[in-house]
C-alpha cells in the first residue's frame, strides 16, 4: 500500500481506499460475497494476484477479517469496513448520477451478478425461480440463466439444469436501464425493449427485482425532482444482507 506521507485524514483514508480495484472488492464484499472465487467472479479483468494483494492490503489497515483456512477461508468487512462501505455507496451515487456507462461496458453477465446479490431469497414466490435472460445483441454467450433460490442466487451461461419459469428477451441497453432502476418493466414490454414469456407471477418479480439497485431514485443532473440518493428509498439496507450463494459464468473460478 504506497503512503502519501501526510497526516490529513483524507489522504490516510485514500490510502486505503483509492488503489485500483480496491473499491471493486468492497463493492462485492459489501453484498455478500466471502470467498475468494466469488469476490473474483464479481471483477472481470482482475487477476488472481491483484486480489490477493488486495485483501492482503485491506486486512493490513483492519478493514477485512479472515477466517478458515484453505478451501474454507473467508473474507468479511469488520466494523471498520461496514463504515467505509458508505464511502463505496456515496461513490456509486455520484457516479449512478453524474456519469453513464459506455455500451462496451454494459456487460450483461455483470449486470446479472450483480442484481442476484440483491435477491434476498426470503423474498421468493417459491423455492426457486428460474429465468433465462435471451440478450439478442451480445455475442457468445447470449444467454444467461438467473437462479434464484432459498440455498443461494447464481448465474450460469449454460444450462442449470432446472424448469425455466420464464424468458426475458432483451438488448444490453435496455437490460442495463433495468437493471439500475430506470427503466420500468411495464414500460420496457410496452415499447418492445424487453419481451417477457412467463406466468403473471414472474411479471411482477421481474418489476420488483428492476428496483433493487440501491442507486435506483438516484436522479440525473436533467430530472429535478426526483430522489437525489440511495438512503432515500432505504435500498441500501440491502447492501451486507444479500445471499451468501455463488454466481459463476461457468462453475466459478477456484477458490484461494
């Protein structure tokens, strides 16, 4: 971890937290994520190293507890971590409003992961949901299966071997919209952005699992009016108390 050499609080806290990828790994820890492989999994284009010198770092500054050891260790944020996990949401806020994802960063597999940290499975219309996500203008792979269950949430590009309750049909830019809250899914299927094949039970999962993201109110610069943060609808309650289940593109990378 390379010093500044001050004493402002500012720049002992950037210390910690500014190096590249370090605000990634809280992202994922923040929503449950605890071991090594799924900490990964939720940072494409972060190496294996790079993350294990960065837990190392943030166990270092006593923001990461470890427990376990070899296939059973865990990661979790101690209380000092919890604190700076404001950080990380106030950042998301500023950049939920201020900036906007290019198309070649809306990486429907991401999206994906992330919305299945939101999914509380308590929250569930029954053990296990299904959902195959058909996105019509990404290449291979193109589709993607959410399983939502009480055991844990995952994401697969092939095949999970259940009943699919039902299909999204979708373009990146409209799941994207989704996804972060602001695109509405009755709006999307009215104007053909998203086709969804189901019961009306899963119409209306999909409508509430759209306003997870705890940055969804978060206005931009041109809608006045509107909630300006994510403690405004209390969604950040969500942050820490998500499932504990493993989200892999294939079986997940291995884990440290």
């Amino acid at each position: 971890m390379r010093s500044y050499g001050q004493y402002c609080p500012i720049a002992l806290a950037a210390e910690v937290f500014a190096e590249r990828w370090t605000p990634i790994v809280l992202r994922n820890l923040m929503v449950g994520c605890e071991r090594f492989g799924e900490v990964l999994d939720g940072a494409p284009g972060m190496s294996r190293s790079v993350l294990v010198h960065r837990l190392r770092d943030l166990q270092r500054a006593g923001v990461v507890e470890v427990t376990g050891s070899g296939q059973g260790r865990r990661y979790r944020l101690t209380a000092a971590g919890r604190e700076l996990c404001d950080v990380v949401l106030a950042l998301g806020a500023w950049g939920a409003r201020w900036r906007e994802a290019a198309p070649q960063q809306q990486d429907p597999y991401l999206m994906l992961w992330g919305l299945s940290r939101l999914i509380d499975p308590a929250t569930l219309p029954r053990p296990r949901v299904v959902v195959r996500f058909q996105v019509t203008d990404h290449r291979t792979p193109d589709r993607f299966w959410l399983v939502a269950r009480t055991g844990g949430n995952e994401v697969c590009v092939t095949e999970p071997g259940f009943v699919e309750d039902g299909v999204v049909v979708t373009g990146t830019a409209a799941l994207y919209r989704w996804h972060s809250g602001r695109l509405a899914l009755g709006h999307a299927e009215r104007s053909g952005a998203m086709q969804v094949s189901g019961p009306r039970w899963l119409h209306r999962t999909l409508a509430a699992w759209g306003r997870l993201s705890p940055f969804a109110d978060v206005s931009k610069p041109d809608q006045p009016g509107r909630c300006s943060g994510p403690n405004a609808s209390g969604r950040t309650s969500l942050i820490g108390s998500g499932p504990r289940g493993e989200s892999t593109r294939q079986s997940g990378p291995p884990n440290s």
